[in-house]
C-alpha cells in the first residue's frame, strides 16, 4: 500500500483523578513508513506507554480519548470496539516489558502462541502447532518443536522475551510495538533481543516502534526518534539530527546526563535539576521550564509549538539548544 503505515494526529488520552484530570498524552502527531524504526525516549512517567497503549485500543478504562489514529489507510477511530479490537489484533504486535506478566503461567507456550493466529486466521490446532515452532524458530528458540510444550517458567528470562516476540509477531503484523522490552535484560541479552527486533522489521517490512528511556538502545537502531516530555512529543526528527544537534533543552539535557567513557574518574554525573511535572496539574507555559536554564518570561506563559526545521527536525522550544550536544 502507499502512503504512511501509520498516522497519528492531535491524540490526546486524560484520565480522571482525586488530584484533577491527569493529561498522560495531550496532543501527540505522528506519521511511521513501513519499515521505519521510530524510538520514542524520555523520562519514566512522561507518556511513552500511555501513547502506545492507546494507539492498539488499550488505554485506561477510565479515560477519555480523543484524535485521530489510522493504521494502513484504515481508521482506528471511526471503528466499533470489537471491529477494532479485531483489526489491531490482526495488524498490529505488542512485546512488553516484562514477559512473565505477558505470558499465562499455567499454559504451554506452544499453545499461547498458536491461540492468536487460530484466532484470527481460523487455522486448526496441528496448523496452528507448526505455525508456533516456525515461529520460535524465527525468533532464535533452540529446539522448537520440543519447547512448544514448555511452560514460561521453564525458559530464561531471554528466551521468554523472544517467545513473547514470537507471540506478537504470530499474525504477521504491519506495525510492531516494543514497550521497554529489554528493560529487565542483562545487555548481552538485551542486545540479541534488540538485534533480532530490528531486523525483523527490515526483513518483513513492518513499522516498528521502540519505546525506551534508554538512549543507548535508540541511538544506533532507531530511523527516526521522538523525546517525550509531560504527555507531549518536544523533540522529533532524525535520529543522527536529534543526537547530534538536539534543539530542546530537554533533549540537550537527557543527553547531557549520560556518562562518558573520555570523562576523568570520579567525575560527578550531570543530572537534570528538579522533577517531572505533575501531568494533572494545569499550569500554564512550557512544561519543562521550571527545570530549564535557559526559561524566559514567554515560557512562563506560552506553550511551544512543535516547529519544523530542515530535514524534517522539529522541536518545541522558545529558546533552543545551539545544536551541537554537550
């Protein structure tokens, strides 16, 4: 198909609570090829997850979702609930963070595998059976067919995340969404897992977005990246423009605050001053300027649009970043 595999435009998801409305993503844009690696980075609590959860239908019951999401030309908020939730189980593959809380503890994962495609294809149970153990096998599981009637505790954490990619991959999805799925990985896995996503992507064509607060696990994988900040999308572009020359001051100081291997020892680490805002709090201006050095009066008072520049790099920033990171 032509034109963009995924389109996002305006998605806003606030949820109600004892403090006020919590704003976990207000106001997001943005559009993935087929075949495109996107990262989206920033801060536990910013909104990483909330967005992609309420990308595949899955936001929280309670809250109240607006915007725009079409997904192959096809779209996701004119469809009725069971058209939807079928349509994103078809076309769209999640991998979470924490297999064991993905997989059913008391089921063979041959069977889990197998339950989607049968499912949503119809195939029968040997069919479904051969398609698992292809399946694991794509996705580096020693010995398939005889792992196929293994329970979840029985597999390493690493090969747990790979049955669970296995899993989300059973459909042959268009789109893949990986949601800190290497986070409880020691980095030998971590890498192999993260390899083996990437490639995927690039073998089968798919969109895949790699959600993260690591920017070690997005800098060398991802096409394009996306720096979140208080439930908005601050900084996007390039993944070589946004590290190279981040715009954002946010972006500057994420990137400041990783340890370098050329810094004399016992250097002390440089952090980001103050907290993350309080998403149900209304204050006017910029998120981020009671943490920024470089604030003025206006970001007091004004909100940044997300303004683009050349090569597709935008950022929200009244007074940016020189663009080249420290």
């Amino acid at each position: 198909m032509k034109g963009p595999l995924l389109v996002v435009e305006d998605l806003r998801c606030h949820i109600p609570s004892a403090r006020g409305t919590v704003r976990a993503v207000d106001g997001v844009s943005l559009t993935l090829a087929r075949g495109q690696v996107l990262g989206l980075v920033g801060e536990s609590g910013c909104g990483k997850s909330t967005l992609v959860r309420t990308l595949v239908g899955a936001a929280p019951a309670r809250a109240s979702v607006s915007g725009a999401i079409t997904v192959s030309g096809a779209s996701l908020t004119d469809m009725p609930y069971e058209a939807r939730r079928a349509f994103v189980g078809r076309h769209v593959g999640m991998v979470f963070q924490d297999p064991m809380s993905a997989l059913n503890p008391v089921v063979p994962v041959g069977r889990q595998i197998g339950e989607a495609v049968r499912h949503h294809h119809g195939l029968s149970r040997a069919a479904a059976r051969a398609r698992a153990a292809d399946l694991l096998e794509q996705v580096g599981v020693p010995d398939p067919g005889r792992r196929l009637r293994h329970y979840p505790h029985q597999f390493s954490g690493g090969l747990r995340q790979r049955i669970t990619i296995a899993m989300a991959l059973s459909c042959d999805p268009e789109l893949l969404i990986a949601d800190e799925a290497t986070t409880a990985l020691d980095v030998t896995v971590q890498r192999q897992i993260l390899d083996l996503l990437t490639g995927l992507a690039r073998d089968r064509g798919m969109g895949l977005i790699m959600v993260s607060h690591d920017l070690g696990v997005i800098a060398g994988r991802a096409d394009e990246t996306a720096v979140m900040y208080a439930g908005r999308i601050v900084e996007r572009g390039p993944t070589r423009e946004v590290f190279g020359r981040a715009r954002h001051r946010y972006t500057d100081a994420l990137l400041g605050a990783i340890p370098r291997l050329d810094a004399p020892p016992h250097t002390r680490l440089r952090v980001i001053p103050g907290a993350p805002p309080d998403l149900a709090g209304t204050a006017p201006g910029c998120a981020f300027a009671p943490r920024c050095p470089a604030r003025g009066e206006r970001c007091e008072s004004e909100s940044p649009p997300l303004q683009g520049e050349s090569g597709g790099h935008a950022h929200a920033c009244f007074h940016p970043a020189e663009g080249e990171t420290t």
